[in-house]
C-alpha cells in the first residue's frame, strides 16, 4: 500500500480529507492551547483516504487497561473512527522502554473484520502516542452472521476439493478456518479463511478464502514461497556447497524455488526402495552435511548447474523450455548401478559401492540424464538402433559440455563415480571410444539386438565425430552447433548422416558455410566414416546403407542429381530401396542399374504410382531403362533384389540421366 511520506498536517486537513470517519474534535482539544506546537503527526493510506499512522498527544483520559484502550477508540479517537461495528482487543503487549501496545481488531455483527488491524500505543504515562493499522469504514452495519450459511468444516471441505488434494491428506499441522468480513471485488461477504499446511502432493501453506454464504471460493494463494532459504551442503566429494532450500514446519527441504521457472528444483530420496518420487530430503538446521545426504546434496546442486548450463547459455528453460520442475530421486534400490531419465524425472542409484558410487555425484552423469529429457521434447530421437546412440551421443556431448561449464573439462564420462577403486577411468571416452568397447568409426559399427540396437555402443562413433570437432573449435561452438541442430534439424528418425547435416546446417546457420566450424564438422564426421551422403551424390560408406529408410515411395532417397552414380546395398532378403528425381515433359531419362551382386531389377514409377518402366535381366547383368517423359513430375526408381536376392557386401551402382 503506497503511504505518504510522514509530515505535518494540520488537523483540519486531515479531517477534511477523512472520508467515512468521524470529525475530531477530541484531538483538537487534546492539542490543547498549552501544548498547541505539538501537532499530530500522520500520514495516510492514500487509497482509502484515511490515515493510518498518527502520532501526537492523542488521549484525554489515561489508558491503563484493555477496556480503557477499547473506551479510547470508542470515545476519544476521531481519526479512526468507524460507523459500522466495533473493535476487540486480541494482544496487549508491554516493552522494555514501559510502553504499552494495544493490538485491537475491527469486528462487526461479532464477526473480524479481514485485515483491519489497528494498534493503540500507550505510554509510560498512560497517555496514547500513537495509533496506526488498517481499519475499513465503509462496511454497512448490518446481520452479517444471518448470512452465514457454512460451518468452518464445510469450509476446509471446500477449499481441499478446489485445491484438487487427495482424500487422504496428512497435513503438517491441524487445518484452521476463520470466520471474516472480506471484500471480494468491492462487495463484503462473510468468508471463511482456511489455512492448510502440508508438504504432499506439493509443499503448500494454502490460504483459502471460502465464502460463508455459498461456498465458492473467493481468493486463493500458497504462501509457501516465501519460505525460499540458503542452506549448505557437504557434496559427495567432501566440498561445501550453497544450496538452495526451503523451510516450512522447522524444517529444511532441498527444494529451489529462485530460478525463473514455473516450478521448482526439487530432490527425494527412494529410502532404497523404488517408488518414485519418494520422500522430501529434510534438515533441521539447513547445513546438509550428514554423509547420508551427499548424494542428495550432489543431485540438488548439479541439477542447478544443469539448469543455469541450459539457461544462461540458450535462454532454454528447464528440459522442455516451459520451466517445468526439475524432479531427482537418489538412493533409488540397492546396490544399484545406474542413472536414468524415466520420462518425468531424474533417479540415480547409490552403486554397489565398487563398480559405481553413488551416481548423483558425477555432474556428467546428471547432466547426460537431462539431456536425455531435452532430446526428449526436442528431436524425440527414438532410443533404438543408430537415432537411439545419437540420443545417448548427444547426452554424452552435453555431460562432457556441462562438466566444462562447471570447470572440470575431460573426456570421460562418468569417472566420478565409475570404479571409486580405479583412478583415471570412466564408463566411456569421447576421446577414444574404443578403450570401453565401443567403434570409433563407421567400419566398427555393431550390428546388435542387445541394448536396443546397442545404443551405448554405437554412441562412440558420434561421440568420436564431436571429439574430432570440439579439439577444432572448442567447447563453446561446438556446443552451440549440437545445440541448434538437437532442437532445430534432428528428428525422431534421424541417422548418423543425418546427424552430419544437422550439424553441418547448425554450423552454417551459425559460422557460415565456408567456416572453419563447418569445415570441422565436415571434417570430424568424415574421420569416423560418415561422410556427405546425405548430401546427394557424396561418397559412399562401405559397409552401410546410406540411404535407409527408403523402403517405400513415400520415403524414397532424393531427389537424385542427375548424372551421379549412388552406391547403396539390398540388405536382407525383404530390402526394396525406392529413390526419387524430377523430370520435366520432353526429357529422355536413363536409368542404369551395374555392379550387381546379385540378380537385382529396376523399375520407374510416375508421380502417380503407377509403373511405367521396368528392366529384368537374369543374374547380375545389368539393367537400364529409356523413357521419355509426357508429363511434369517427381518420377521415382525402385530397386529390388529377384526371389530374395541381396548382399550386404557389395553395392550396386545406380545412375540416372534426364537429358
Ligand atoms: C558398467 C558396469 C556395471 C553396470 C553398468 C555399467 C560394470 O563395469 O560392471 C550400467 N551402466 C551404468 C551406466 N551405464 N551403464 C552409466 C550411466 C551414466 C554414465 C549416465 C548411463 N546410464 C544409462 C543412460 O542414461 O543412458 O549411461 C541408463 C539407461 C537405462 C535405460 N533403461
Ligand atoms: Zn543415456
């Protein structure tokens, strides 16, 4: 509430401005012609033109108790004088200077009056110095209890179903529910205030203004964040953090409530067991150095750094840039060793204490989990085969990036708390992959079920390619062209090669084409053996079908450049690969189909789908189709292996000319 700033006012100024409340002559009196250069000081509530702070020789009578502090404000006091109801004395206190304090509340018809507190201040004389507070003199006298139509419990039934809790509420202390006068868009009502305090489904102090008459709920809010707190913790490594915490109730919770999010940072414990989210990590003093705690301490912490990682370096904000809550349980099972991302929050495991510590304690760990919920709402590379280990690559990338942003830039992943036994390893190397079985490039590739196509295998020849990059042009750039090609080019399907063109793009957008940053992705990706076939025409991958899917028409490889021979494989025994070009009418198009392992035919499709060119020659001869073309269009080439034929090994040649 805007106030003026404290100065003199003549008393009959401030009655003239005094709307809705008695004149006083009192005061004038007691400003008696003796003491007449003591005037009363007031300043004034400007939006309900009445004072609310007045200062002077104020009383005639001595006030030397309750009921003379009740016969003050109801005889002698003129500036706070209120029409309707009447006030009741709910706090005296007396200080050390022996002054007197009178806490009175405005009731009317019996009932309080909501936020009209007013202060009587009596001195060592029993003289009143001072009176200050709220009062509200516009109410209409009148039977408001006639109104009430709810009991306080029906009221607290109210406020929980608006609230949406579950039936089974614990609360954290008794819930409350007081009768008030209140103003809800300029009309008084009598409402119930309902106070509920718990800490599930969320923690909340809700105070909830529920009207007497009917039941609806006027007004709303949770308190609780003003509760936000520093705290310390004692992280895993034996360093003192700050922490970000909460108290409610005389305790401390590891719960951040300063960054710029819709929700929170929030850490539970699963107590071992594997219900999730589990239990509120709690402390009396808010110093989190019990060693019970490192490992929540450690997740708490590291998921702020992730989050300001995220934030201060693209404006992204919290894993789907909606600032939703970033929720880690620790202590999930026994002995168990391993980290995931479960599609809402992050859950780590304690190890079993020689293969694994607990693994909140590795900032790469907390981070390449996050990632995966960012790659999550962004590309959604499915987690199998080659987008699954661009998936795992991509959060092994920014476990490697958010480690550095913090200062401890290495290209190991997990050496934290891999082996606390072993110095100087790690679950896997960016550097060199291949010291933790995993290819380092695309000859190397593991063609695999286990591991939903091996996703932590194939993960190496990425990460290898970001490797390559990152010694090029640093950490910073690098992060920034995974970055935009993560949320701007890759999609739920996309391939190794289509990874080197959404970075390849990234790296335009960012630096240009002729960039040295686009030369080292180019560069990076070519080392690992992924080179521009998702360019058309680029040179080919042994050993790998560049252009899958191209399984049929609506995902056939192109357009092609006219003139290039593409290499590519009929894989298995089902394997039919369509590509596409355009051809205008009056061009004469040529395909040909050589260096066939096997008895492999060709056909030609128009826009339509309907065949309108074929070629069957036995065995491995090769195969060519002449057509003229009659109208505009996208024409489209499939290749098919005849009863089944394939090779895995040798590629055909496919050349297409439209003159
Ligand atoms: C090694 C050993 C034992 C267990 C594991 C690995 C051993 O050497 O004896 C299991 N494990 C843990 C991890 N990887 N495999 C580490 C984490 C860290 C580095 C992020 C990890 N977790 C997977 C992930 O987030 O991708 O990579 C968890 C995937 C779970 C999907 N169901
Ligand atoms: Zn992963």
């Amino acid at each position: 509430m805007k106030k003026s700033v404290k100065k003199f006012i003549p008393l009959s100024l401030a009655f003239s401005m005094t709307i809705g409340v008695t004149a006083l002559p009192m005061v004038t009196s007691a400003a008696t012609t003796k003491d007449k250069e003591i005037q009363p000081k007031i300043t004034w509530d400007q939006e309900k033109g009445i004072p609310d702070f007045v200062s002077g020789k104020l009383s005639k009578k001595k006030v030397k108790n309750k009921g003379d502090a009740l016969a003050f404000l109801k005889e002698d006091n003129n500036l706070f004088k209120v029409d309707a109801g009447e006030f009741q004395v709910k706090d005296i206190t007396t200080d050390e200077l022996g002054m007197t304090h009178y806490r009175t509340e405005m009731t009317i018809d019996g009932i309080s009056v909501y936020g009209s507190d007013l202060y009587v201040h009596v001195n060592k004389n029993g003289e009143v110095y001072t009176v200050n507070g709220e009062i509200e003199p516009k109410i209409e006298n009148k039977k408001w209890s006639k109104q009430v139509k709810l009991s306080a419990n029906e009221a607290v039934a109210k406020a929980e179903s608006y609230l949406e809790l579950p039936s089974s509420m614990s609360y954290t202390s008794e819930p409350t529910s007081d009768l008030y006068l209140y103003q809800d868009k300029k009309q008084w009502l009598p409402v119930y205030l309902v106070e509920l305090q718990f800490l599930e489904p969320y923690p909340g102090r809700e105070f909830v203004f529920v009207s007497a008459k009917d039941g609806k709920v006027v007004e709303a809010y949770n308190a609780i964040s003003e509760a936000a707190a520093t705290g310390t913790g004692k992280k895993s490594d034996g360093t003192t953090v700050s922490l970000n915490t909460y108290s409610s109730g005389g305790q401390f919770y590891l719960y951040d409530t300063t960054k710029p999010m819709n929700g929170v940072i929030e850490t539970y414990t699963a107590n071992n067991r594997t219900q999730l989210p589990g239990n509120y990590v709690t402390d009396n003093d808010n110093v989190f150095n019990a060693s019970a705690q490192a490992a929540a301490v450690d997740a708490h912490y590291n998921a702020g750094i992730t989050y300001d990682y995220y934030y201060n370096t693209f404006g992204r904000n919290s894993y789907d840039d909606n600032g939703s809550s970033l929720v880690s349980t620790v202590h999930y099972g026994q002995d168990y060793n391993n980290a995931f991302w479960n599609g809402s929050q992050m859950v780590y495991g304690d190890g079993d204490g020689t293969t694994f510590s607990p693994l909140s304690g590795a900032l790469d760990v907390i981070a390449h989990e996050l990632t995966h919920a960012v790659t999550e709402s962004t590309a959604n590379l499915v987690y199998q085969n080659q987008p699954g280990a661009l998936n795992e690559s991509m959060s092994d990338v920014f476990g490697t990036i958010v480690e550095a942003y913090d200062g401890d830039m290495d290209w190991l992943m997990g050496e934290d708390v891999y082996t606390p036994g072993t110095r100087g390893d790690g679950l896997r190397s960016m550097k060199d992959p291949t010291l933790y079985n995993q290819p380092a490039h695309m000859n190397n590739y593991v063609n695999t079920t286990a591991d939903n196509g091996g996703v932590h295998t194939n993960s190496g020849i990425p990460n290898k390619a970001f490797y390559n990059i990152a010694t090029k042009i640093g950490l910073d750039k690098s992060g920034k062209i995974y970055y935009r090609a993560l949320t701007t080019y890759l999609t739920s399907q996309s391939d190794f090669a289509d990874a080197r063109s959404a970075l390849l793009q990234a790296a335009n957008d960012l630096y240009g084409e002729s960039s040295s940053e686009y030369t080292a992705v180019e560069n990076g990706f070519a080392a690992v053996g992924i080179n521009g076939s998702g360019g058309v025409g680029g040179d080919e991958t042994p050993g790998s079908d560049n252009y899958e899917p191209n399984d049929n028409i609506n995902n056939a490889f192109g357009p092609l450049t006219s003139g290039k021979t593409y290499q590519s494989f009929i894989s298995t025994t089902t394997d039919e690969d369509f590509f596409k070009f355009n051809a205008n009418s009056g061009n004469n198009v040529r395909i040909n189909l050589s260096n066939l392992p096997d008895d492999y035919d060709v056909y030609l499709y128009n826009s339509g789908g309907s065949l309108v060119g074929s070629s069957e020659n036995a065995r491995t001869r090769s195969e060519t189709i002449n057509h003229s073309i009659s109208q505009s269009g996208t024409y489209y080439v499939l290749v098919v292996g005849w009863n089944g034929a394939n090779s895995v090994s040798n590629p055909y040649h496919l050349t297409v000319s439209v003159n």
